[in-house]
C-alpha cells in the first residue's frame, strides 16, 4: 500500500454560483470599554472600565461563522466557488445591543477535506478480497501450456463508492459533506514472462477493465515450460492493482463543487505461482 501526499492539484477549473449577501460591519467597540472572550459561551463580554463611553454590563456576542463570498472577492448579488483553488469566505460579526460592532472574516480551503474521504476510499479498497491469478488455462482446473494462448482477466471490483464522509473546518467549526470514489486506474497482470497493463483514465471507464474469461484483458504465449525456465513450482505471477480517487465538497445545501482528483493513490500487489508444462503427442499401437 502507498499512499501519496494528500495535497490534490485540482484538474479542471469550474465555477458554482452561490446567492449570498455580503454583511458590512459597524464602527468597533468603543476603546475604553474592557473586553475579554468567555470560552464557555463562545461569546465576547465587553463591560465599562468606569472610564465612560459605554454602558456597564454590555455584554456582546459572536455569530455563528457563515459563507459568504470567495477569498478575493466575489459578484454583486452571488458568490464564485473556485474550483481550483477551492478557497472561500467565511464572515462572522460580533453584535452589540443589536448591532454589528466588529466582523471577522477566514479563508477555509475546501482542499484540507481530501485528507478525510481518501481513509474511506483507501479503507473500501483495501476491504475488498484478494484477488487471485485469472488465467485460462489455470494452475488449478488444470496447468498452463506451452504452444497454447494463456487468457488473463481481473475479476474483482475496479470501483468503490460513491462514499460520503463529512469534513471539519478546523477555525470555523463549519461542517461540509464530501464525497468520494476510487477506481483501478491501472491493472498489472506479470506473466514471469512478461507484464500486461490495463488502463482506466477515468471512473467511468473502469467497470470493464480487468476483463473476463470470455473476454480476456490480455493474452499471453508461453514457450518454455516453468521447470525448464528454472521455476519448478510454476512461474512466478501477479497483479497488481493501482487504486486512484476523486471527491468533491458540498459548499452549502444542495450545491456541489465539481470531481476533482486526489493526490493520495493506493497500490496492491497480488503474488502466485503459474506452472506450465509441455504437451507432446504420444503414437501407440
């Protein structure tokens, strides 16, 4: 198993449209009133220092974070996701007798949550069984034959998911849905003679990759039998299977951002022994 660095570089550039309105802040609290953060109640408590200009006992208070632009900037009237970047504002204002008295604002980068849905794809792939040596004729029914096409195939799951996960944001607090899925990207099927690779770009294109035993993903000839080659207990075979993934983040109620690949990838390699043996005509009578 390997797993890469978490960090996705974001394949495609696709914007979402948002409506959001953007809050604009008051004058701050005046100066000579002392202020002191309750972390119990997530609150900010501002009373008079007996200095004047304020009233004593004002007590102020934090709202809950919320999204409203992106980091940059964002249209009159809407907001635009960057899908590249994944980087979007979030605002929260501390209100006083009513009114805003202060905001505060984050970049939330919606990136962090591939570390989150790429356990549960790794994990679904991992969870699967072990795939064993597909071949035809097999090691098994009865033995590989020189002068004759071996037939290999995968027959085991190439895809995991659609998983859904949720993913934290760390200074706001705010909860987001990802989602994610994984495929074989690429299959190795090692002969000891030689290797055959099939190859799925995308998750669309992996039901059908490892092929079957009515239509093989790859054919292979054998012309020296494993002893011969010098593997009496059959040569030595594998696959290999290449687990890749993509996810996306739910930005707010019923808006998605689009696929965009994970960084991370996720390797298993199959072993086994594939004897081959030489079968010669045999005149009686």
């Amino acid at each position: 198993m390997g797993n890469g660095n978490l960090r996705s570089t974001w394949a495609t550039l696709t914007a979402l449209v948002l409506v959001a309105a953007f809050m604009v802040g008051a004058a701050p609290a005046q100066a000579d009133e002392d202020c002191y953060y309750d972390p119990v109640t997530g609150r900010l408590v501002c009373e008079d220092d007996g200095g004047g200009g304020g009233e004593t006992g004002t007590t102020g208070y934090w709202t809950s974070w919320r999204i409203i632009g992106t980091c940059g900037g964002g249209g009159v009237g809407g907001i635009v996701v960057d899908i590249r970047t994944g980087l979007i504002l979030a605002l929260r204002d501390y209100i006083v007798d009513g009114e805003v008295a202060e905001s505060q604002s984050t970049c939330i980068d919606l990136d962090d949550a591939a570390e989150e849905i790429w356990t549960e794809v790794a994990s679904a792939a991992a969870a699967l069984p072990d795939p064993g040596w597909e071949a035809s004729p097999d090691g098994v029914i009865s033995k590989g034959l020189t002068g004759l096409e071996t037939w290999l195939w995968y027959s085991n799951p190439s895809q995991v998911g659609p998983i859904d996960a949720t993913w934290t944001d760390p200074v706001t607090g705010l909860v987001f849905g990802v989602r994610g899925r994984g495929w074989t990207e690429s299959i190795t099927l090692d002969t000891g003679q030689g290797r055959y690779d099939v190859f799925a770009p995308t998750w669309d294109d992996a039901p059908a990759m490892g092929g079957s035993q009515d239509a093989p993903a790859a054919t292979h000839f054998y012309n020296t039998t494993s002893a011969a080659a010098g593997y009496p207990n059959g040569y030595p075979v594998s696959v290999e299977v290449y687990w890749v993934g993509e996810y996306r983040v739910r930005v707010i109620a019923g808006v998605w951002t689009g696929w965009a690949r994970l960084a991370s990838t996720l390797t298993e390699v199959y072993p086994g022994r594939y004897e081959v043996v030489e079968v010669r005509s045999k005149l009686s009578g």
